[in-house]
C-alpha cells in the first residue's frame, strides 16, 4: 500500500510538472491589482499577462497564473490605469527649457531681472534665456520693454519667453544678432515700436523668428536634455506625448534615439509646415514605428489669450484697440490642407479666438465637406462661438482640448472677454457632445507636465487649491470616465494610434500606470493627492520600483 502512495504521487508530479512546462511563457504576469482596461465595456480585471511589449492577455489572477508561467509581479491591490497619452505638447522645447531660467511664479519685471542676473553668473552659454513670465500676475499688468535689459546686459543677448510661448521680450543685442530691426517685415502688431523704437517685445512670427536665431545645444547636451524630459514624464505617467510641432532634423535625431534605446519614450510629432517636412516626410506617406507616429501638420491660426494675440470677432473687453493676430494667411492654411489630403496626413491647427475658429471650421468644410474620419483637429479650441460649435460635429472636426487651460485661466479670462463670450469658453463638454470624444493634454511646458492635474481640471473645473466652490463653468466639466478617456484611448485616437494603445487589451502595447489610489473611486477633493508609482513602456519599468 506504502508503494503504491509513492508512486501515486510520483505520477502526479510528473503530471504536474509536464503541465508546468506546457504554459506558455510570458515575460511578465502582473497580478493582484485593479486593472482599469479602458476598452469599450469599461472592463476591470485583477491581472494580466505581457510577453515582447505586448499584452496577451487578462483576467482573474487565478485565471492568468494558471494559463501563463514567467516572472510574477504582485501589485498587491493597487490601481493600475492605461500609460497617460499627452494629445498636445512641446517635448523638444521642454526639453530646451531645462537650459533656460525658470521665470515661472515671477511676480514683477523686478523679480525676472533679478532672477536672470542670478542665472547669468551660473550659466556660461553666450545667450541668455528664460521663460514662464507672465504679466496677467504682475501687480501692473502691462508688458515690459527692453530698457532696463539692455542696461544689465548690453553686450549679451538676452530672450524671454512668455508663458505661453506666443510672446517673447528681446534685449538690444538678440534683436541685432537675430537681424530683427525696425525696417523688418513683421508688422507693429507682432514686432512692437514706441516713439518710433521696437521695445523688445515680439509675437507670433517675430517672437518665433527670435526663438529659431538661439543656438541650439550640441548633440551631446540635447540628447542629456531629451532624456532628462523623458524621466519627468515618466514620473508623471506619460507613456506617450504628442509634439506640437517639429521640425526635420528634431524628429529624426528622435527616431534614432528611440531606435537605439537611448530614448524610450512614445512620440506623436506633428510636422511644421515647411518644404522641407513636406519633401521628406508627407510625399512618403504616413510614418509609424513601435515608439514614433508622424503622420500630422500643425499650424497656428492665432495667438494666446493671455498675450491679447488670439483672434476674436470683436475687440478685447479689456483692450478695445486689440482684435488679436491671424498669424497665417488663409491661403497658406489652404495649401496645407490641400497637402494633407493628397497624402493622407491630418491637419491641426491652433486656433483660441473665436474668430481664429470660426476661420478654420470653415476652411476645413470646404475639404472635408461632411461626415468622415479624417480627424482633423482644432487645437485648444479655447473660444467658440455658440453659432459655430455645431461645425465640429457638421464636418467631424476634433477639438484637442487642455483642460487645465482653463483652471489656469479663469482668474482673467472674463476681463478678456465679456461675460457673454466667457461663458461659451473652454466648453469642454458641449465640445465633447458634436463627437463623442476628444483628446486632452497638458500644453506642457506652458501648463505643469502632471496628466493627474488635467483629469482633476476636467472633472472638478478647479485649480490645486480647490478654488473655486462649485468649480469654474461646472456645467462644461467631464465626468471622470470621459475625463480618464481623453488623456488614454482618445488621446490615442487623436493621432489615429488607438488600435495599437490607449487601453489594456490583448496585442495592444503593455503601456501602464500604477497609483496609489483610484480616480474613479475616491473623492474629488482627493484626486490631486494621488500618486504615480510606477510607470511601464511595453512591460519594462520606467519609473518606481517594486517594494
């Protein structure tokens, strides 16, 4: 009887071991968790199992432990969302930015001279460069002149970058290395004179003329800048960012670093409209890696609110000499949707002012002509008159929104406007209502880089502090399910890369988020509290470290 146990359980574990041997194998099978997948049924799982970057599959974790063999990462209970997807940034200029001083919080003109005298003693470059001032926070809320810079700096080239990139104030000597004098051809809308004298202050395409006449760094120091961006984004949960706007030589240095591992970051660029980008990248079609997507143009029809340059149908409120700046003539805007249609790219084109989105709704009506899925996009689509809105649903038109755009400018926004235009600005939800989806994103570097911070402006229409009571324009504010799906499978939709991420579901990318706690779940006065914890590209761990 002892002999025939034995050997019983001799032939069980030989059972066992061949059955063992059978499961397929996986790199890695997370397990123990809340799983949020974000496909079309809203589906939570506890576990899930990745092999080469992908995901095979999910389920229970009874269910995925029995299936699969490979290495086991308990989360233990946590929560574990889609990679967050940035819709519209500016990587490369965030990049740029860490060799800049930070002027963000500045609170006068006093306090950024003061802050770039610190900078010029610490920083050995040739030119000088800050950026995030803005004067809507100053106690006089007026733009500076380039006086008292070029006292402190007469003899080095000095550039200040506003906020929200639309406006910059250049001393004496940038201007002159730039070649940027009185007799240039930028009108007085876009390079300021006073008593017959350019101020310093630049917009539009003469802040973007001074912008492009900075040096760039050496390969050497952009490739450490790119890769310190890349870090700071993981540590916020972004898997994915869409570039607003890049340039040749930008998007294939990208490419080969992506290429060789030295940056592992996904990428959406959109392309500037250039000859150049023309001739290499749209006449050869739409071009797709695992970790790149050029597939867009991106142009501006107008400026910023904040700089009075976004075009409106009526004056400033606050400014009546001021209307805004169309910073692209209509023609040109229509060579470019002409060449996006011929080569199957899409169009997106900023445009804050209602009148800068009236023009491009109407542009684009003439190609697209009805219902399609072209997805073509207004970007920001900040101002939007109650006559138009129907047109992005007439002509399926995308509104690519940022959400805390308008947690950041509430404090103003109606001495710009008006109480009757305010009140149909930053209409997220109205927007969302013509198509049934969007794409949010942060604007970063001009917004914080945190996704979590654009799903709390969606969903509670408030700023960090909880201001203000009741939320800004609640009645235009997203539900938490919207909001988590615009900065995942929209915001992957938005660039027509939703088949291969955006949610957890077998063959797509095992891009994911670990957090502390749930979005959906806790309370909206709890959601700035969360926490990233890990970040994973295709199954490997950017950020955070399994305890």
């Amino acid at each position: 009887m002892r002999t025939f146990q034995l050997f019983f359980i001799f032939i069980m574990m030989l059972i066992s071991a061949a059955s063992a041997q059978e499961k397929p194998q996986a790199d890695l099978l997370v397990t123990g968790g809340r799983i949020y997948s974000v496909d079309e049924k809203n589906s939570v799982y506890e576990a899930m199992a990745i092999r080469e970057g992908k995901i095979l599959a999910l389920g229970t974790s009874k269910d995925i432990l029995q299936t699969w063999s490979g290495k086991i990462m308990d989360v233990r209970g946590k929560i574990i969302f889609p990679g967050f997807i940035d819709a519209h940034s500016h990587f490369y200029g965030y990049a740029l930015g860490f060799q800049q001083a930070d002027l963000t919080g500045t609170r006068s003109f006093d306090e950024v001279l003061a802050k770039m005298q610190l900078w010029s003693a610490k920083y050995p470059g040739e030119w000088l460069v800050g950026r995030g001032w803005d004067h809507n926070t100053w106690l006089v809320k007026e733009f500076p002149d380039r006086k008292r810079l070029d006292e402190m700096f007469p003899d080095r080239p000095v550039v200040l970058i506003r906020i929200d990139g639309h406006v910059v104030l250049a001393n004496g000597e940038a201007l002159k290395r730039a070649g940027i004098a009185k007799e240039t051809a930028f009108s007085s809308a876009e390079a300021e004179e006073k008593n017959g004298h350019l101020t310093g202050i630049l917009s539009e395409n003469a802040a973007d003329f001074m912008r492009n006449a900075i040096p760039p760094p050496d390969r050497k120091s952009l490739v450490a800048l790119l890769r310190e961006a890349e870090g700071n984004c993981f540590a916020a949960g972004l898997t994915t960012v869409n570039d607003a706007g890049t340039d040749k030589k930008i998007i294939l240095l990208l490419d080969s670093l992506q290429k060789s591992g030295d940056l592992s970051i996904r990428l959406s660029v959109m392309l500037n409209p250039t000859e150049e980008n023309v001739t290499f990248f749209m006449k050869n079609g739409v071009y797709r890696t695992e970790k790149m997507t050029a597939g867009a143009v991106k142009m501006y029809a107008d400026g910023s609110l904040g700089s009075r340059t976004a075009l409106l149908k009526q004056p400033y409120s606050d400014d009546p000499s001021k209307s805004g700046i169309l910073a692209n003539p209509e023609d040109r805007i229509r060579k470019y949707c002409e060449l996006c249609l011929k080569y199957g790219f899409q169009m997106n084109i900023h445009a804050i002012g209602d009148s800068a989105v009236a023009m491009v709704l109407h542009i684009y009506g003439d190609y697209l002509k009805g219902k399609n899925d072209l997805r073509w996009r207004i970007e920001h689509s900040q101002v939007v008159d109650p006559a138009d809105i129907a047109l992005f649903g007439k002509y399926s038109v995308i509104p690519s929104i940022q959400a805390t755009h308008a947690t950041s400018d509430m404090y103003w926004a109606g001495s710009r406007l008006g109480q009757s235009r305010v009140a149909w600005a930053y209409a997220y939800g109205a927007l969302l209502q013509q198509n049934g989806w969007l794409p949010n994103g942060t604007d970063f570097p001009i917004e914080k880089i945190n996704p979590l911070n654009t799903f709390y402006a969606a969903v509670a229409r408030k700023d960090l502090k909880g201001f203000p009571e009741g939320g800004f324009q609640k009645e235009n504010s997203l539900t938490r399910e919207q909001a988590l799906r615009s900065i995942t499978i929209w915001a992957a939709k938005g660039s027509f890369d939703e088949g291969r991420k955006g949610s957890l579901e077998a063959g797509k990318f095992a891009d994911f988020v670990i957090l502390n706690q749930d979005l959906l779940r806790i309370p909206e006065e709890l959601i700035p509290q969360t926490k990233v914890l890990e970040t994973f590209v295709g199954g490997i761990r950017m950020f955070g470290v399994t305890k």
